[in-house]
C-alpha cells in the first residue's frame, strides 16, 4: 500500500512531466499556428511587438518569451494564458 508522501511525490512528478512536454510543444505549435493564420514570420513578429530574429528564436525553441509578447501570443493565435491548470500542482 502507498503511503501518502509517496503519491504526492509521484503526482509532483508526473505534473512537471507534463509541464515540460507542454513546453516541448510551444515551437511546434507557434508555427502550426502562425501558418494556420496565413502570417508570414515578419507580420508574425510585427503583431507581437518583437524582432523577426526574436520570432525565429521563439519558433525554434531557443528563447521563451517574456510575459509581453506571452500575452500576446496568446491573444494572436487563441491560447489560454496557461498550461499547467490540469495535470500540475506546483
């Protein structure tokens, strides 16, 4: 049988995993939903307020935005302004 501290410790586990699946995810959807809106990259980075290089960064995965242009993303192209509600506790 599983003691409390154990399942807590599972379900803190599983929630960062999904976290950071989520995060995994965030390239791939800023592209699916750039081209699903018919922007090209330079009207893409014109709409959030950054730098065509800081949208190709975005878009590669290699920089996370900060809370600005975040809530601007997700104005632009429909997300919630979180991920972790459902499945993360910390």
């Amino acid at each position: 049988m599983y003691r409390s501290s154990q399942l807590t410790a599972v379900a803190d586990r599983l929630g960062r995993l999904w976290f950071v699946a989520t995060l995994a995810a965030f390239p791939s959807m800023m592209e699916r939903d750039r081209k699903r809106e018919g922007l090209r990259v330079c009207r893409a980075a014109w709409l959030l307020g950054v730098s065509v290089r800081e949208y190709r960064e975005l878009e590669a995965g290699t920089r996370f935005p900060s809370f600005d242009p975040w809530d601007r993303i997700c104005k632009l192209y429909g997300w919630p302004q979180t991920f972790v509600g459902q499945g993360w506790s910390g």
